[in-house]
C-alpha cells in the first residue's frame, strides 16, 4: 500500500511530505516581515561572528592592539574613532559580536534544554515528581533575578564568560518551564499518547518522540526568548564590571567606555556603537520570536488576512 502511495506520489509530480512542510514554513517566513527583518539582523551578526576579518580593514586585524593614537574622533582611517588606548572601535565593535553570540545561544540553548526537562517531566509524571518540580520552578520564579546573578557572577568565577554562561542558564529556566509544564499538561490524556501507553512503550519513548514534537513552536519561541534575556543580561553583568575586562564583548566595551567618560569627553562612538550593538541583537530575537508566534498561533492568521486586504484596498 505504502508503494502504491509513493508512485502516485511521484506520478502527480507532487513534492514530499517533508519538502511541502520546509517549504511552506519558508513562505511563511519570508511572508512576515517581522521574520525577514529578524532573520536578516541575525545573519549578520553570524557573518560577522564568523569571519570578522572580512570586516575590519587590514590594518586593525588585532582590535586589542594598543596605538600611538588615543582618543581620535570618527575618521576614514578609524571610522568609530579610537579607545584611551588607542584601539580602534570598530575593530573591537566587530570582534566583539563572536563572544556576545556565544553567550546568548548557549546560554538561551541551555536555559531551553532544562525548561523542557523540568516543565515536560513534571507535566508527564505527576504526582509527587509534579509537585517537587513545579515546587522548584516556582521558588527560581519568586527570587530576585538582577541580584541573584550580580551575587552568582561576582563569587563565581570573576566573572569568565563560562560563569555567566553558567549563571545566565541557571537564572533563566525557570519561566520557559512553567510555560513546558502547562502545554505538557494540556497533551497528557491526549489520544496519540494513551496509544503509546497500550502499546508498553517507555516514558522516555514517549517524551521525546510523542510529545516534544508537538511542542516544537514553544520551545522555538522559548530559546528566543531566553537568548534575548542573555544577550541583554550579559551586556549588563559586564557593564558593571562582573565580567572579564580582558575579553573582547559588547558588555565590556561599554564598561571601559563608561570607565574612561568617552560621554563626558565628546567620544559618543565608543559608547554608542556597542549599546546600538546589543539593542539590535535584542531587536532580532524578539522579532524572530513575535514572527514565529504569528506563524504558528492559527488565531492569528485570519488577523493577518484582514490586514492584507485593508493594505490592497486602500
């Protein structure tokens, strides 16, 4: 029967399955423009996380060489000017973006991969592991966050970006899983799921391949929202001074900045270029998060369409 289905399949000139689906989220995506603009902002900075070097001029191929030059205004040789120390500030803007990346996806992932383990293992088992789990969200959920980390990357580790990493993921799952836990409840007693239970197949079976694909909107629009929450929390630990002063990051170009009065002295580049750096790296985030929202919220849709032809109207 199966057979059957291919060739008539392959005689319709029908594309599969699994293409019809990429290709639809593709349409879906290129026809939000919350999306396009997300995904636009997100593949250049992994271009330029990436391969910074093909972004900075030759000449300031090391952004933490100390030159001759400090505190030039914005010129054709330094186009954002130059540090107290004579850095150039668009070389350390662009080397910058790989370190303040790496730590919103891994922090976001991380934050992610312990929401799902905690929220759909407490929605699935019940009980007393229901009770102890939300138990344990509940009490990350009341703590002060802000002081928390500031407490937790301060006695860490000095603050090495492996600790905030670290920090970030411990502080910022607890939110993803209460939202796990509640979906996961609404699909225990589903049919799909009682069928795999006749049939004696294990929980982890069931978890992972019955109910996680389920819920892969959720968890999408959770690591979004966990590695906004990074970037932007990150950017704040080490504009205070908790992370590594040493390292190249949007976080501690803003510290040293503030540090040295580059406001204050009429250098507004220095400070301005790392902060717009962060906002936009944030902007990216949410949108993907609100596009991605729309696309798979059905009770949005009919929304979209009465927008669409108000547009072709007027």
């Amino acid at each position: 029967m199966s057979a059957i289905l291919v060739d008539n399949s392959a005689a319709t000139g029908a594309p599969p399955a699994h293409k019809r689906r990429g290709g639809g989220l593709w349409r879906a995506v290129r026809g939000n423009r919350k999306a396009m603009v997300g995904v636009a902002l997100s593949t250049l900075f992994i271009l330029l996380a990436a391969v910074p070097h093909l972004f900075v001029p030759w000449q300031h191929g090391d952004p933490q060489a100390v030159g001759d030059n400090p505190l030039l205004h914005p010129s054709l040789h330094h186009w954002l000017g130059t540090t107290g120390l004579g850095q150039d500030v668009y070389a350390e803007l662009v080397y910058s973006t790989r370190n303040s990346l790496l730590i919103a996806v891994l922090a976001g992932l991380g934050a992610t991969v312990l929401s799902v383990m905690i929220g759909v293992s407490a929605a699935y088992l019940g009980g007393l592991a229901d009770d102890g789990l939300s138990l344990l969200t509940d009490v990350f959920l009341v703590l002060p966050t802000f002081p928390l980390i500031i407490v937790l990357a301060t006695y860490a580790g000095k603050g090495s970006t492996s600790v905030v990493i670290v920090v970030l993921i411990a502080t910022g799952w607890s939110y993803g899983a209460r939202q796990m836990r509640a979906q996961g409840l609404s699909l225990r007693n589903r049919d799909f799921l009682e069928s795999a239970r006749v049939r004696g197949e294990r929980r982890s079976y069931i978890i992972v391949v019955e109910v996680l694909p389920t819920m892969t909107s959720l968890i999408l629009a959770n690591f979004l929202g966990a590695a906004l929450y990074s970037v932007l929390t990150a950017a704040g630990l080490q504009f205070l001074g908790l992370g590594d002063p040493a390292s190249l990051s949007w976080g501690t170009m803003l510290y040293w900045a503030q540090n040295q009065g580059a406001l204050v002295s009429g250098f507004p580049a220095w400070a301005l270029a790392p902060g717009l750096a962060v906002a936009l790296m944030g902007v990216s985030f949410a949108l993907l998060n609100y596009a991605f929202d729309e696309i798979s919220n059905p009770a949005l849709r009919p929304v979209r369409r009465r927008r669409r032809a108000k547009r072709a109207d007027s």
